[in-house]
C-alpha cells in the first residue's frame, strides 16, 4: 500500500483557503441573519399597519352612519313643516265650511 503525503507548505495552503472559505460563509450567514431580522421587524410593522388600517375603516362606517342620520335630520324638519302648513290649512277649509254649514 502506497501512502500519499502531502509537503507541509500544501497542508498550510490548504488550510488558509478553507479558513478563507469558512470566513466568507460565516460572513454570509451574519448578512443573511441581519435581512431576516430586518423581515421580521417588517413583518411586525406590517401587522400593526394592518390594525390601525381597520380602526381607521370602522372609524369611517361609524363616521358615515352619523352622517347619514344628521343629513336626515333636515329632511324630517321639512317633513314636518309640510305636515303642519297641510294640517293647518285643512284645518282652516274645515272650519270655513262648518262655519258655512251652521250660518
């Protein structure tokens, strides 16, 4: 059996450029950690958007429920002056004829 040595000046060589390699992926690994904690925190921020986007929608269909009935509140004043000019001129053409009638 043949045995293969490498000279020591290769084994050194060697070395270095796997210590290099592991440099550069530990130095990958630390970016690659650094962009996820960067996602998460975007994540986060995201969810709390998502929440006051609803506040702020249920807001608005609060909001527009108001309105609707505070522009209802000038129709249902017309409304009832109507009613009462109606009234009070019926009123008025009754009491002519009764007071017709009984002269």
């Amino acid at each position: 059996m043949s045995e293969q040595f490498v000279t020591l000046e290769v084994h050194n060589e060697f070395v270095k450029r796997i210590e290099a390699e592991d440099n550069r992926q530990n130095k990958r690994i630390e970016i690659i950690e650094e962009k996820q904690a960067q996602i998460s925190e975007l994540v986060a921020s995201v969810k709390v958007l998502a929440a006051n986007v609803e506040s702020i929608a249920k807001e608005i269909n609060e909001q527009g429920i108001r309105l609707k009935e505070i522009e209802g509140i000038p129709k249902k004043r017309w409304e009832t002056v109507v009613a009462c000019i109606i009234t009070g001129l019926l009123g008025a053409a009754i009491s002519a004829i009764v007071a017709g009638i009984i002269k």
